[in-house]
C-alpha cells in the first residue's frame, strides 16, 4: 500500500506574469475627415434613393496590429528632486471605421469596414523592450458634418464630400514586459457539490396579471 503524507497548507511557487511598467489614462478626443473616394455599402439596390437620410458611423480598434510604436525616445524629466529617464513614445493607433445611411423608410445601408489610423504623443516609463498596450474604457464616434453624397446605384457605392467625424475615446495604456515571479501561495479548496435534484420540477413562465388579462 502507499503511504498517505499530509500535504502542506501552502507551497512556493513560481509563474509567468506581466510586471507594469508605467500605467496612464487618457482621454483623447479627434476629427476625422472622410476622403471623398467611392465606398462600397450592402443593400443599395436600382430604386435606392437619397431624397432624405441620416448617416452615423461606429469605430473599433483593428483586429490587426492595433497599436504601433513609431519612435522610442528617452528623455529626463526632475520628480520628486530625482532625475528619471522615461520614454517619449509616438504610438499609432489603427481602427476600423464602418458608416451606417439610415433612408427616410428606415432601409440601413452598412458600409465596407474602412480602415484609418492616429498618432499621438505619450510619455512613459517605456525602456526598450518593454510592450505598449491601449485598452479602451470607452471609444464613441460621431457625425459633426454629414456633407453631402452622391449614389451610384450601379457600382452600390456612396461618394461623400465634405463628411467630418468626432472620434472620442478613453484609453488605458500600459507599458508591460514578461517576467516569473516567485511567491509563497495557499492550495485551493475545491466546493461544495451542489444538491441538484437529476429532473427539475414542472413550472411555467411568469404572466403578466396587471395588462392580461384584464
């Protein structure tokens, strides 16, 4: 038979975590100036019609490569009465723009995702080969000019000029960089089963009693 030894109540351990460099946050608000290139939209078909309409657009954060460091530069800074060299990044910011045409009979048109990007200026505890993440708490856009547009109903793509977006956003950003840890942890427990019968009782949904019936 094996022997049975008690296991201790807490073991050290080590793992693979992200220490934080740097942490900010930041609120940034841009406008956007629509090139007026043909953009291609589902649903225009050969009797859609722009006499009346309304356009509102909705802004993400790229599936690919969201986030580009342009330049890394050091520089000195006083704080505190210590002199500290932090890191003055450009970060280039990639989204994905999509527009929505909403007709007077309520038909929306959805454009093609188009693709724009911008840069701004941080300033972080950042050394070199550090990463830099930006996480959004909040990224809205806006129409502040809808312009004008013309249709081709052939092509199904709308042509706008002079079409201005406000892109606002609250973003977190992190300067992190991957490093194993050690530390003294406890063993977890397992839970209680819970007692759940094998067949659930017969019910039946909630009704309604003060409009149904009367």
């Amino acid at each position: 038979m094996l022997e049975k030894f008690p296991c201790p109540d807490q073991e050290l351990i080590c793992i693979n975590v992200d220490k934080v460099y740097d942490w900010v946050m930041k609120e940034n608000t841009f406008d956007f100036y629509l090139p007026n290139t043909p953009i291609r939209f589902g649903g225009i078909t050969e009797s859609t019609r722009l006499n009346d309409y309304t356009v509102s657009c909705e802004v993400t954060p790229a599936m690919n490569n969201p986030v580009v460091i342009l330049r890394r530069e050091n520089r000195s800074f006083r704080i505190d009465g210590h002199n500290v060299c932090l890191q003055h990044l450009t970060i280039q910011k990639n989204f994905d723009l999509v527009l929505f045409v909403t007709l007077v009979d309520g038909t929306v048109l959805k454009s093609d995702t188009i693709p724009f990007s911008r840069s701004e200026q941080v300033t972080l505890c950042a050394p070199e080969g550090t990463n830099v993440t930006v996480e959004y708490t909040d990224l809205d856009c806006m129409v502040t000019s809808q312009g004008t547009l013309s249709l081709d109903n052939q092509r199904q793509e709308i042509t706008f000029t002079g079409l201005v977006l406000t892109v606002s956003t609250c973003q977190s950003i992190q300067s992190t960089y991957p490093v194993t840890v050690e530390f003294l942890a406890d063993y977890c427990e397992p839970r209680a089963d819970l007692a759940i019968g094998s067949c659930p009782p017969p019910g039946k949904p909630q009704q309604c009693h003060s409009i149904y019936p009367e």
